[in-house]
C-alpha cells in the first residue's frame, strides 16, 4: 500500500476535529503505557490492583482514562463530551490504594508533559489528586441511542499488559448508535505477523539479535478509521527518542484476500475464563480450517484482520458474560473500513446503541476480511449450534 500524508487524511471535514485529536491522544496514551509496561515487567511492582469483579486494573489503565478525559474536556469543553470508559474511582478510594493514586497522578502529569509533542495541551500546573480523580470520574456516562458519546478502553487486555506482551488503547466515538471514528493503539503489535505468535519479550529479545531492517522489528502501531471513508490507515508510533515527528506519514492497510478456509488463520481470545475455545475449535474443524489458532490479548485481534494478518476473529462467550461496547466498537470500525465484515454469530450487525453493552448479541461475534469466509462461519454456526456446550 502507498503512503499518505497525515494531514491529507484530515481534509475530510466528517468528524474532522475529534478524528484529529482521537489520533493523537492515543499515540501519547501509547506512550504512557509502553513506560508503565517497561516499568512493570522490569521490577516488582505492586501497583496492580484487583477490581471488585476480580479483573486487574493498573496504573496505565488509570492513568491513561485520566489523560484521555482530561485532554477531551480541554478540547471540547468539559460540559459538552461524554465518555463512556471501563475504569472508575472505586480503585483507587480504597485505603490500601494511596500508593497507586500517587503513582496515576504523577504518571499522567509525566504524559500531559509530552503533549504538546503531539500537538495537544498541556496544563498551566500539575494535576493533584482531586483533578486527577475528577478526570476519571467524568468518565460516567452510560452511552445509548442519542447524541455523542467517546467510548474507551484505556488498556484492552490488561493481562497482557502485565505480563510483558499484547494489548490495545481503544477510543471510538459513537454518534446515535453508529461507532463513527475508531482508533487502537497497538503499543507491542510486531511488524511481522508471525511474530504474534510468540510472547512480546521473546520478540525483542530475539529482534536485538537479528540484523533485519527497521520494519520487521518491534515498533508499534496506532489503525484509525472513520465510518464511511472505505479506508484504514496505520501510522507507527511516536515514542522515547526517535527522530519522528508529528505528523508523520501513514499508510492506508485492507484485509487479507484469503477466502480458502485452509489456508486462512483465525484468532480468538486468550483467556478462557469468558470464551469458549472448544465451541471456536469444533466450529474450526466444521469449516475447514487448519491452522492453529492465534490466541492473542485485546483488540489486537481485530487489527491484524484489518492489517491482512489474520482472516477471521471469532468470540463466543460463557453463559452470563455480556461484551461491553468499549471491547468491540473501535476496532469493528477499523476492520470494517478496511475491507472486513463484523456482525454476531447470526449475521446481525452489533449494536452500539443500547448503552453499556451489546444487548442483543446473538450467540457471539464473528469478524471476517471477506463475505465468503463470514457466510461459511455463520453457515456453520447455525449448523452446530443446537449440539454445543454453551
């Protein structure tokens, strides 16, 4: 694919505005978490905390929903945005958690610092704890069918994200129901896709002793796209001392053109404790597929669709999980724009517009870089179903 100068991008005015700021404040959150990552793998950090549903939240997931928000109500006035996020303040209101607040507000003070390297603005004065905590706090909005709503994901795949591999920065804007702009920050994503296979820190480590070229090596990536335009585009990210700068150039990406089930590579979630692997296998077998599946964390799943990496992404939960919208909306845009088709496991496109989750998912979600592949998938779902587990 050829390359594409930032701003030509830009010169459609839909969304215009929060496409531009939605780009670049993922590109600084990325930056955030690839020092928290490095951070987090290299000591023995405590500042991991268990949520009360059990889930992990750290400082990067904090941190990063308190940039964003802070960044969006700078931009377009805090009365005005509404922000539909996975964190709040509960975390860090608890007594054992003063460390960890310390450590947010003095993280996202350290990344508002370097936003004027983006293009964005930095504070008059450091953030204290309460400008902090009302950052995170402002993050309550509960979406629906109506108006304007940003929806984020600060660290998708927050497992992940601990232990040293895959995860995602997602933030979409969803306008009466329709996710309009999707972006996700892929901070780990390695230029080479068959590099997903293996554990991030392995990559690096292998990567250091390769003398391959700057593009097959670890870099990082931020996909965006805006409902409409039949077009994806990747930009590599900014980060630590490279000699990049903002804008720098994107280029437009599509999925793969596989169509033959044999030769197609499918993903699916990592963790088990909310998918279930051997209703995906068993559907796997039914159509034709031999490869391996490549399990990986977050949304990354969706941009190696819509970067032609991977063909097919398919998620059916346990009984009782419901998928919430930040898990799905910006990386569903992205892969539709590219090329791809998303719709849950009978066809139906996802709906965004019922508020915190997809209600009235149908069974699971099934996302495609073509018709043919997703019509043998939901062919096949319809198949099996009544002798499933699920």
């Amino acid at each position: 694919m050829g390359c594409f100068d930032f701003r030509s991008i830009m010169e459609d005015e839909r969304y215009s505005q929060e496409f531009d700021v939605a780009i670049r404040v993922v590109h600084l959150a990325c930056s955030l978490c690839r020092r928290v990552q490095e951070g987090l793998v290299s000591s023995s950090s405590d500042q991991v905390k268990s949520k009360d549903d059990d889930s992990l939240v750290t400082v990067a997931d904090l941190s990063v929903q308190a940039t964003v928000s802070w960044t969006l109500s700078e931009f377009f006035g805090g009365q005005n945005v509404s922000i539909v996020a996975e964190e709040d303040v509960r975390t860090l209101s608890k007594a054992d958690s003063a460390d960890l607040l310390e450590a947010v507000v003095c993280t996202v003070n350290q990344c508002l610092a370097e936003a004027p390297k983006f293009g964005l603005k930095s504070p008059d004065k450091a953030l204290g704890p309460p400008q902090v905590l009302a950052a995170i706090s402002r993050c309550s909005s509960t979406g629906g069918p109506k108006g304007r709503h940003w929806v984020l994901d600060p660290v998708d795949g927050t497992l992940g994200f601990v232990r040293g591999d895959q995860y995602a920065v997602a933030l979409a804007l969803i306008e009466d129901g329709q996710v309009a702009i999707g972006v996700l920050g892929c901070p780990n994503y390695p230029m080479k896709k068959e590099w997903l296979n293996y554990h991030h820190q392995h990559y690096q480590t292998m990567s250091k002793m390769s003398s391959s070229t700057l593009d097959s090596r670890e870099e990082g990536c931020v996909i965006y796209s805006r409902r409409g335009s039949g077009e994806t585009w990747m930009q590599p990210l900014i980060y630590g001392d490279k000699k990049l700068e903002w804008p720098n150039f994107a280029r437009a990406i599509r999925v793969s053109s596989i169509n033959d089930p044999a030769l197609a590579t499918f993903c699916e979630p990592m963790e088990k404790s909310n998918s279930n692997h051997s209703f995906t296998s068993g559907l796997a077998e039914s159509i034709g597929l031999r490869k391996k599946p490549l399990r990986v964390y977050s949304m990354v799943k969706y941009a190696a669709i819509a970067r032609g990496d991977a063909e097919i992404f398919m998620k059916f939960a346990r009984a009782g999980y419901k998928e919430k919208i930040w898990d799905h909306a910006a990386g569903v845009l992205i892969v539709q724009e590219a090329g791809g088709v998303v719709t849950d496991a009978g066809g139906h496109p996802l709906d965004f517009s019922k508020g915190l989750f997809l209600e009235g998912l149908d069974r699971g979600i099934v996302a495609c870089s073509g018709a043919a592949l997703h019509e043998k998938i939901i062919g096949a779902v319809y198949a099996s179903w009544d002798s499933s587990n699920l």
